[in-house]
C-alpha cells in the first residue's frame, strides 16, 4: 500500500509539472463552459442539466489524453524497466497510476464548482442533482481513467493509446443512442452497458447501488485487463 | 552463494535468447558477462533482477526464488538498466527521492544516503537540474546511484560505460571497483578490456550459451601454446637480425615488421612456443652484438582473441 501511495505522489506531480495538465484543464473547462451556458439564459432554468449532459462525451476526449502517457512513455522511454526492478508489484504500479488519473479529474473539475455557487444569486438550485452529477461525474471519470489506462497499456505509441481509449470510451458514452440499430432481444443487454445511461441516473440526484456497481465492475475489469497485459510483457 | 542459476531459459516466440544457462555467483565476486551482439546478456540481466520471468529454468537469490518471492529479490538488487531509462522530466534530486521512497528508507536514512551516493556519483552540483537537460555520463551516473540506493548485496549493470567518454569510463570503473570490495557485482559487456580491467571472473556467453566460464587470468592463460615477442633494434641490418634470431632454438619464424621500421630501426616480430620461456634466449644472442635494444615485449593472449575464437561462426 505504501509503495502505491509513492507511485500515486509521482504520477499526480508529473502531471503539473508538464503542460499537459494545464493545457487539459484549460480545453475541458472552454469546451464545457461555453456548450453549457451558451443555451443557459435561453432556457431561463437554474439547473446545471446541461453541463453534466456534456460530461460522457467531453470526458471520453479529455480523460484518454490524460491517460494516455501513463504506461505508453515508459515502455517507450524504456523507464518501465526500471521501475519493475524495484520492489513494486504490477498491480502497485497499477493503481498509484489509476488513483492519479482520477485525482486529476477530480482537481479538472474542481473549477467548475463555481458553476453552481454563481447559479445560486441567480436562482433556486436544486442541490440533490448537483450533488448526484458530481458523484457521477468521478465515477465516469474513474471508470473512463481505468479504461484509458488499459489502452496506454497496449502500446509505446501515446498517440494510439489515446486513440483506442477514444474509441472505448465514446463508445460507452453513446452506446444507449444507437440502441436502435440492435436487434430487440439484446436492446436492454446493450443499454445496460451503456456508460451514459448510468451516469444520467446518478446525475438526477438518485445514487442507485446498481449504477455505482455498473462504474465499479468497468473500473475492474480494466484495471484487471491491464493487469493480464502488463503480466503477459514479462 | 550468492546467485544460482540453473537451466535458464527464454524464448521470445519462437526465438531463443537464453538457453539452458547454469550459473553459479559468489558473495562478492566481480562478475563480467560478455558476449557479442544479442548473444541474450541483456535478456539474462532482465531475468536476474525480475523484469522479465524465464520461460524454464531457476533463478536462487540467497535463499529466494524467482518464482516465489521475486519481491524479496528486488528488495536484494539494485539494477542498471541499459543506457539507463529515466524519467526525464524528473529532477534529480526528486528521482533519487523517489527511488528512496520506494526502497523504503525513512526520513534521516534518506537524506544521508542520497548526500553520500551524490558525493560517490559525483552529481553534486546537478542535483537541482532536470534529468532530460543532462549528457549521457551523466545521466549513467544518476542510474548508478538509483542502484545503489538502498545499499543493496547485489548489483547489476546492464553496459555501465557504454557511450562514455574515457574519463567517464575510468571514473564508472573505479565506482564499480570500489562497491566490488563488499559487495557482489554482475555487469555486462561487450568491451574486452573493461572485463579484463574490473572483473574476477568472466563468462562469455554467445547464442545464449555459456561458452567460456572461469577467473579472468585463468581465461587469459587458456590454450596459450605460442607466444609472440616483439623486438626493435638499433643499427642493425634487417637480414642479418633475421638471420640471427632464427638461429635461436625455439624460434617458429621471424618477420619483419616494416611498417614499424625506420632507417636506423629494424622492428621484428617473433612467434615461438610459451614453454619454455623463449625470452632469456633471445635476449642473450643479442647481448652478444654491438646492436641496441630500443624494444622487448611479449603479447600475452588477450581476451579479445580469446572471444573471438569461442564466438566466431563455424
């Protein structure tokens, strides 16, 4: 646990001390910021509906460039090696990494709280859905982090590892829209995996013990696939 | 004993890289692994300190074994990877931190330790500069001591001094030299003289296997049957010099050498059997002319024929 904990320290400071981290939140707080409040005085509602409906979608751009570096520039670097011969486990390298990708979604959306406050001098806000979209918001941004990790895994090239995190994840984001086009037996099969249906009920405020385990069961099964890849380089 | 190592193997696919390897290291036994080109040094290496697992074969550290608590290994060695992979946007300073942090020193350990190994790696003054501003020297030098930090028993560098310039190498040598006294050390490379220069022990391996294994003067004196004497003379007439020497009993032939020779100089080169020695002989039949003795010395066998006969294709 202690070792985790010194990888999770590195990898979360690597992160500011790049560009990157700036240059991330920078986008994700302009592309979220002007989709959401562009309409905000048009609808006259004091809710934040329409920026967490942004969420699946921004997060499945954002959260793979943030991912993407995290086991692709070590492989290539060659810093993997190193790494592996002390003494830490794979999983230990595993999760200090996961634990910063979402500590680092966590400090993106720090920003955005203003958001509500401001909406408060404006209006009556509903706290419960603001709360619930929060919740939802990490739990995305977790499942998303193990799942973009899993693709940084994959290969030393950080520009297909975020293309593959990309693809996975807006996958998930938009499977429950395309429902249309799955024959009618596997229809509740297929929105059940649905990445979006999940957090839309979590972001009306209602935390339901079986959507937490939808986000739950995505983190594992990536951290775990991770794992197998990681295992089989020996 | 330090290391055991017993049938080692690997195959990446179809490839073999490692085959059937049976090595035996002792505590604080300098031990140089030398081989051409992909002869599996690296691969060996990897398997040793737990990068990579064998596809057969056991690895004993102590009393550990690799399959079984590889974590206690790590804990034993430190390694050096190949042109040592940092993380480069890291400070020195803070890599080192982190290194310590991970092997697990405490607070006061920490800070004494990364003072003493910055004195002993000479990174004094480049403690506070990012690790991707530094030269290559450099750069093996914070590797160095990223090996060395938690003191450990046994330590493992993949080509200390490749691409070094020589200062470097002496200074990386006298390093590895100095850790030699207590502990146990296994370095690879292609670089014969280095082996000769460091280590108690050599094993060359080619296509993944050990094909020479034993103290390095034992090497050196292996299958040495003939001996070459180089001779430069003053005021001496090249035929009548090669006339003269080949008189001697022993010697196989005498060659002049010319492209060493001047107006006055006349440089010769003798082949005769080791034993017995041919030297007393030599030197007393020229005793006996009015010549001068400008040069007399014998190429011993190095290590670098020595490899070239054991890794040469057949």
């Amino acid at each position: 646990m202690q070792q985790v904990l010194h990888i999770f320290r590195k990898e979360f400071t690597d992160y500011f001390i790049s560009p990157i981290a700036y240059i991330v939140i920078a986008v994700f707080l302009l592309i979220t910021g002007w989709f959401s409040f562009s309409t905000f005085f048009i609808y006259n509602q004091a809710e934040l509906r329409g920026f967490f409906q942004l969420l699946p979608f921004v997060f499945s751009f954002v959260i793979p460039a943030l991912t993407m570096r995290l086991f692709s520039e070590e492989l290539n670097v060659g810093s993997y090696e190193t790494l592996l011969t002390l003494p830490v486990t794979t999983g230990d390298i595993i999760l200090g990494k996961f634990f910063a990708a979402v500590a680092f979604v966590a400090v993106m959306l720090l920003p955005t709280v203003s958001y509500p406050i401001f909406i408060t001098f404006l209006g009556d806000l509903d706290t419960g859905p603001v709360l619930g979209g929060y919740i939802g918001a990490l739990c995305l941004g977790g499942a998303f982090s193990a799942v973009g990790l899993f693709a940084s895994s994959l290969t030393r090239n950080q520009i297909i590892a975020f293309i593959i995190g990309m693809i996975i994840c807006f996958t998930l984001a938009i499977l429950d829209q395309m429902l249309i086009f799955f024959p009618g037996k596997i229809v509740s099969v297929i929105s059940y995996l649905s990445a979006h249906n999940h957090f839309e009920n979590i972001a009306k405020g209602i935390v339901d013990s079986r959507d937490l385990l939808y986000f739950l069961s995505v983190v594992f099964i990536a951290l775990f696939a991770t794992s197998l890849v990681m295992e089989e380089k020996k | 004993m330090m290391i055991q190592v017993e049938q080692l193997t690997k195959y990446y696919d179809d490839l073999c890289a490692v085959d059937h390897i049976d090595l035996t290291v002792k505590r604080g036994e300098i031990l140089g692994l030398l081989g051409p080109n992909g002869a599996g040094k690296t691969t060996t290496l990897r398997m040793l300190t737990g990068y990579f697992l064998p596809t057969s074969g056991t690895i004993r550290v102590k009393e550990h074994s690799v399959h079984e608590r590889p974590k206690q290994i790590k804990q034993l060695m430190g390694y050096l990877p190949e042109s040592a992979p940092l993380y480069h946007g890291m400070f020195v300073y803070d890599y080192l931190n982190y290194v310590a942090n991970i092997r697990g020193l405490d607070r006061t350990q920490k800070e004494a330790r990364i003072h003493h190994l910055a004195k002993l790696c000479g990174l004094e003054h480049i403690m506070h500069r990012a690790i991707s501003e530094l030269s290559k020297g450099l750069k093996q030098r914070v590797g160095l001591a990223h090996a060395m930090m938690s003191d450990p028993e046994i330590l493992v560098l993949d080509e200390p001094t490749s691409g070094l310039d020589p200062n470097q190498i002496v200074e990386i040598r006298d390093i590895i030299r100095e850790i030699g006294r207590e502990k146990t050390v296994i370095l690879s490379t292609h670089i014969l003289p280095e082996a000769e220069a460091a280590c108690d022990r050599v094993v060359i391996i080619n296509k993944g296997r050990i094909v020479a294994d034993g103290p390095t003067e034992l090497l050196k004196q292996s299958g040495r049957s003939e001996t070459t004497l180089f001779v430069s003379l003053k005021n001496a007439p090249a035929e009548t010099a090669v006339a003269l020497l080949s008189e001697i009993d022993g010697v196989q032939s005498v060659q002049e050498q010319s492209e060493a020779s001047t107006e006055t100089l006349t440089a010769l080169k003798l082949t005769c059997p080791s034993d017995p020695d041919p030297r007393e002989l030599v030197y007393n039949a020229i005793k006996k002319t009015d010549w001068v003795l400008m040069e007399f010395r014998q190429e011993s066998k190095t290590l670098e024929t020595i490899f070239q006969e054991l890794t040469k294709e057949n």
